[in-house]
C-alpha cells in the first residue's frame, strides 16, 4: 500500500566534505525506497566522480555538465517506475573553472531545474565533496541539506568545518544521520551518543550500520532493496526514509 504523495516538491543535497561517508549510496538507496511508495523521485549527479550514474547505469549523454553550459535540455534518465536522474561525467571538473564568469552563475542550476521540479516529489541532489560552484549552484537550489556522518571522531570535526562553510553562504544544516555505524565499537557508540546529543532533533534517529551488501549492490546497479532486501542496510534504509517521509511528507 503507498503512502500518500507529496503535496510539494522538496530538493535536498546531500553533502560533505570527507568522502567516503556513504553519500552516494545514501543519495540512491534513499530515493528508490520513495519510489516504491509511490513518490516520484529525481536524483542529480552533482559529482564529477559520476558514481551515482555509475549506479545507475544512466546514459551520460545529458550529463548535468552539459545542461549547466546550456549544451543540453533537461531530459532525466529513467531508472525505473517513479525514479529518474539527471546524471554526471568526468566533464564537470570543468564546470566551476568555465560558469565562474556568468552572471548569477550560483543559480544556473536553478533556473535550469525550475520548468521540472513541480514534476517530482523529491529532487535528491548528490554533491561533491567541497564547496565549489557546482555544490553553491547544488546548495542554492536545494529546500534541505542533509549530512550523513560517519560514526568516527573525524566526520565530527568536518561536521564543524562544513558548518562553518555553510554559514558564510548564509545557509545551514538541516538534518544529520549516522553511516558506516558498529554498535560493537565503543568510539562508534560515543560519536552516536555525541551526535543526538548536540545536534538533538537535527538528528535523524536511525544509524546506517556497516554492512557488505551496501558495498555489493552497486557492482549489480541495483538498490539495496533489490540486491539484498533482508540485509541491515535494506532494513536502516528503509527506516531512516520513513523518518525523512514522516517529518517533510
């Protein structure tokens, strides 16, 4: 049974600055599961690493390079039901070093996005990790920031610079979550206790704990619900989008 659709669409970029936090296959796993209950989902490939794509398996052809440098028109891919992307290519390591110029250039994508939002429920933009113009043009365009942080000391002291970053664009982060989480290490509890403890209802509840099938699935170009749906990471996937669903749904 779905649950009700969205009556407004939400972007959301998932940023941070350290990379391999589990961005990527959050961005992914997050919008097929709301395309199974019935939301039309848009993933954005802001990363000129183009896992997402690779994840995918979109055709690159009109990559969001290309639509940032109005060479191509907004045609998402379609991945399956409900569940479309606008994928990335090595190309968009050019984009911050040619858009530097243009006028208005943080709402390129903006603009480029606005005549097909209203036709998604959620836009779920994968972005770098940095605080180049794709990301500002990825940031500027966005409703919510979420950040997922892995359960280390380390991701706590880039939450810190990330917030800084942040506020001299005069934005903020909405909600964090928890990756790569092992409840049988004791620094992995602590970083967790630490995280709802300061960041309180800005923390999403449920931690994504570190399993192998997360890491498979992508070989397959396949969610982590078709790959290995009775898996921790089908199951911390599953509740953390009930999470995203019940507060901005």
């Amino acid at each position: 049974m779905f649950l009700y659709i969205y009556a407004m669409s939400k972007t959301i970029s998932l940023l941070n600055f350290k990379g391999g936090v589990g961005k990527t296959t959050s961005t992914y796993n997050i919008g097929y599961y709301l395309a199974t209950q019935g939301y039309k989902v848009l993933l954005i490939d802001a990363d000129a690493q183009f896992n997402l794509t690779q994840m995918a398996a979109a055709d690159q052809t009109s990559s969001l390079y290309r639509i940032l440098k109005k060479q191509s028109v907004v045609s998402p891919h379609k991945i399956a039901d409900n569940f479309y992307i606008i994928p990335s290519s090595l190309e968009l390591i050019k984009a911050d070093i040619e858009l530097s110029g243009q006028i208005h250039r943080e709402y390129i994508l903006d603009k480029a996005l606005r005549r097909i939002k209203k036709n998604f429920d959620f836009v779920l933009i994968d972005c770098a990790p940095s605080l180049g113009l794709t990301t500002v043009n990825a940031i500027f365009t966005s409703d919510l920031i979420f950040v997922p942080i892995e359960a280390e000391y380390l991701s706590l002291t880039g939450y810190s610079v990330l917030t800084e970053a942040l506020d001299n664009i005069d934005y903020e982060i909405d909600k964090v979550f928890i990756t790569k989480y092992d409840s049988r290490k004791v620094l992995n509890r602590s970083v967790k206790d630490s995280i709802f403890d300061k960041l309180g209802p800005n923390a999403f509840q449920t931690p994504i704990r570190q399993n192998v099938a997360l890491a498979e699935a992508p070989t397959s170009s396949q969610s982590i619900f078709e790959y290995a749906p009775d898996s921790n990471g089908a199951k911390d996937y599953e509740s953390l989008t009930k999470e995203i669903i019940k507060e901005y749904g």
